[in-house]
C-alpha cells in the first residue's frame, strides 16, 4: 500500500480533509499493524524554474512557528531539474487598486502583442513561444469575486477582479471568469430573467406572492428594469414585431387572452432559448454559456418537484395559468436571487486560449501554467481589522471552529491539540505555498504598495500591514525588513523579487 500526500500542500480543511491522516499515518499504522512503513521523499522538481522553486522553500520554512506542523522528521527542500533562464520573481505593487489594474493590464496587453517584454535593467526579457497566448497565464487569488452586495444600501461594490476586467477588456483583452460574477449580477443574465418575469408576470405581482427577501425582491425588481430597457431598445432581430411583439404575446397569455395559435403549454426552456435569439452573447460567449448552462440547470432541477414540470400552461383555467407561472418564479427565478445557484465552468472542455484565465487558489491546486500572477494584497492598503481574517488573523477562523466544536464527540483529538489560531495561520501558509508553486516559468506577485511598507515606531508596527503572503511570521517580525543604519527606518521593504 502506497500513501502519497504533501503536508505543506494540506488546503482542503473546509471540505473536511485532514492533514493529520498523512503526517502521522506511519504511527498510526505501526500501532493497528505492528508493521513500520518506509518513507520515501519526491523533491524533484520537473515544473519550475530554480528561481521560482528557491522563493517558496524560503517561503515555507521562514515562520519557525510553522515546522511544528509539517511532517517529522522534516522532508529536505525541493531540488530543482529546469535550467535557469535568469528571471526573477518579479512583483508589481501599485498605490490603489485602480492603477494597479492598470498596470496589470498594460503589462499583459504588451506581453500578448509584442510577445515579450523586457525586464528589469539587465536585458533580461520574458518572452511568449511561438504557440503561446494569453491562456498560458493565470491570476490566482484568495477569492476572484468581481462584485459584491451590500445589504446595508443595496449596492454592488466592485472588487480588484471586476476592476481588473474592465482595465483588461480597455486594452482588447477578454477575461474567462464565469464563477467571479454571481449569476444575478451579470448584465445579460439580468436582462434574459428579466425578459422572463415581463412575459410571464406583466403586472408585477407573483413577485409579492412568492414572499422573497428584500435582498431578493432587489433584483428581481432590478432584472425587470433591466429587461424593460433592453426591450425599448428593439434589438435585432428587429423586423416586424420584434422582440416588443413577442413580450406581449406572452403578456396576453399570461392574463388569459391568448390568440388560438399560441400553443396549450410551452416548457419554460423553449421560451429561454427563444429569447436568446436577440441576445447573441449567449450563443458565441464562452462565459455567457456557461451562465446560460446554469440557468438551465435550476429550471430542469426546478421542474423535476413541480406540479406543472416548468410548463408555461395558457389555454386552460385561470388559476393553473397563474399557478405554472408562480412554480417557475418561486422555484427556479428565487433562488437565482438569493444567490444560491452556483455556475459550473467544468462544462467548459478547455479555457480560450485567447482569454486569461481567473481562478481561486483552491481550483488551482495540481494545475500548472508557464505565468502565474498571484494576488496578495490588492484590497490591502491599511491593517484594517476586517480584513487580517485575509492575511494574518487575530481569531479562529470558522472551519477551527467547526473542529472545535466537533473534536469534543471524538475519541482522539482532532488536530493533535495545536492550538485554533496557530491552525488558521497554518491554513494560510499553505494556502499560498500552493500558489507560489504552481508557475513553470514566471511568478509575479501582485497587491497595492503600501503591503510593502517597512512600519513605524518602536517595533515597526506602525503603518505596517502583516500579511502571511509576504513572508510575515505569525510573531509579527518579518524577515524581508533590512537592516538599516540612518535615523528613520526606509519607507519600504527589500522584497525577494523584481519590482516593476
């Protein structure tokens, strides 16, 4: 029997995954079977180039905090096969988040278009082979979330990856990140739901029987809007009734006025694809078709429980006229709306290769791309205490809570009794030891400059922002802060890397 596994690579904790079945398996089994196992290290590396591989062994074995949880006796560094190709991990720091998109943008938008760009002061240069596109590159970050709603005034608040979209699609560079936008924030599938609450609900009143949320009766009130604008706007295919004609066609049956030749019933997926048709993004849009695929999938889910099967019935009495349409509002439109309907871009048989790729750093685990860019620290710009959960906690996240809630049923301690904080730090560690794992080629950090300040004060704590990502130790002393012989302490640190 073979037991394969990496403890600094240990990040699915909140799925239920536990490190500890691999670090103290060997015990573990000679106690159940009398027998010792045989280990055997693997730290060969066949992925990254030596400068790359060089920056993560710093990087997990800087915090002596964090060698009490990996693997006894400690496995050597991972060793390196790749010749070197003399670039450094570089990084790109900017003061905001909006110059930093910017300059993210920019940089790629030259690597695609010249197919190279010089590096640093050295003639060194990071070039694109023959076949390369911009499918080759990655933005990992903790979450690629582009907006997010604020019940307080509920508003859309966008984040670093919707930013950087926007500055992308301004230098003619197209995105793939079906899973950062939730489906009921994406413009056009607003306006498809909402094409279908106009043709199914003309006078706006299954919306008060379904009895949704405020945060739901939002958007349902916000995709009506949205689809009535859309509708005076005569999209193509324009000729004849057009799309204003369709809606009311719909809008008669709805009220029991349908003409002869409107049919007895018409499942709630025809009218989705008939929609579609003045909607072209949804048939060419890789993104728009993994949106649409979700869509489809909560109404076939919807109508496998509900009386009239997602069937739009028509010529037949007024209250099973009303009542198929209330189904397909309350069963499948809701729960759009409250954001309980999660897309699925594995339907996706490959990524575009003229689209970068955004993905969570939990997605990319076991992948690998030639560059890498990795967010750690776009949002960060002071030590506010609502966002150290991020970057260096000051309590047990929920998953340490869950276990400590769980462990007290157990027959044996659950997490070898290390401390709640110490194994929310740990996850963090390990979280971004895989990141900075994944490039072959080039790995470039990014995050707003003041990440990088050297800090204030007696323990330059001051004006500093901890962050596990940057090489900070859980005992707050960081050791990528020189030594300096002035006065005042340098305004920013000497990262380990090649800032642009």
């Amino acid at each position: 029997m073979t037991i394969v596994g990496d403890d600094d690579q240990s990040m699915y904790r909140f799925r239920g995954g536990s490190v500890e079945l691999f670090t103290e398996f060997a015990s573990r089994c000679e106690q159940a079977t009398r027998r010792k196992t045989s280990r055997v290290d693997m730290t060969r590396n066949f992925r990254s180039r030596p400068e790359i591989v060089q920056f993560y062994n710093d990087y997990i074995t800087s915090d002596p905090s964090f060698s009490p949880v990996r693997i006894i006796p400690p496995k050597p560094l991972v060793t390196v096969t790749r010749a070197s190709e003399s670039i450094p991990v570089i990084g790109m720091f900017r003061p905001d988040q909006e110059s930093l998109a910017t300059g993210l943008a920019e940089f790629l938008s030259t690597l695609v278009n010249q197919r190279g760009l010089p590096v640093g002061e050295t003639g060194r240069e990071i070039r694109m082979l023959k076949d390369g596109a911009l499918g080759d590159v990655v933005f990992l970050a903790h979450s690629i979330e582009e907006e997010s709603y604020s019940p307080y005034n509920h508003e859309l608040q966008e984040r670093f990856p919707g930013i950087l979209r926007n500055q992308m699609e301004t230098n003619g560079i197209q995105v793939f990140n079906p899973r950062g936008q939730a489906l009921r924030t994406v413009p056009d599938v607003r306006s498809l739901l909402g094409l279908v609450l106009l043709a199914v609900d003309p006078k706006n009143t299954i919306i008060d029987d379904v009895m949704p949320t405020n945060e739901a009766r939002f958007f349902l009130m916000q995709w009506r809007q949205k689809a009535q604008q859309f509708v005076d706007s005569n999209p193509p295919p324009n000729d004849g009734q057009a799309l204003r004609g369709f809606i009311r066609d719909w809008q008669n049956a709805a009220v029991g006025k349908a003409t002869e030749d409107f049919p007895q019933d018409w499942p709630v997926l025809e009218l989705i694809f008939k929609l579609i048709s003045w909607m072209p993004e949804f048939q060419r849009n890789p993104e728009h078709q993994v949106w649409l695929e979700a869509i489809t999938r909560i109404i076939a889910s919807a109508g496998m429980a509900s009386p009239y099967r997602m069937n739009l019935l028509q010529n037949t009495s007024d209250d099973h006229v009303s009542l198929s349409r209330l189904s397909l509002v309350r069963d499948a439109l809701l729960p759009i709306a409250e954001n309980e309907v999660e897309v699925d871009e594995d339907i996706m048989p490959s990524v575009p290769r003229d689209r970068l790729q955004f993905m969570t750093i939990h997605q990319a685990k076991g992948l690998e791309f030639p560059l890498v860019i990795v967010d750690v620290g776009s949002r960060f710009t002071r030590d506010h205490r609502m966002q150290r959960f991020l970057r260096f906690p000051d309590r047990i996240s929920n998953v340490v809570q869950a276990e400590n809630d769980v462990e007290s049923y157990l027959t044996a301690p659950l997490r070898n009794t290390r401390k709640g904080l110490d194994r929310t730090f740990d996850d963090l560690v390990r979280l971004y030891y895989v990141a900075y794992s994944r490039p072959q080629s080039v790995l470039m950090l990014v995050g707003c400059e003041n990440c990088l300040r050297y800090g204030t004060g007696k323990n330059h704590t001051q004006k500093s922002i901890p962050n596990i990502a940057l090489g900070w130790c859980r005992d707050k002393t960081w050791p990528w802060r020189q030594e300096y012989s002035s006065r005042q302490p340098p305004v920013r640190i000497e990262p380990p890397f090649l800032l642009l």
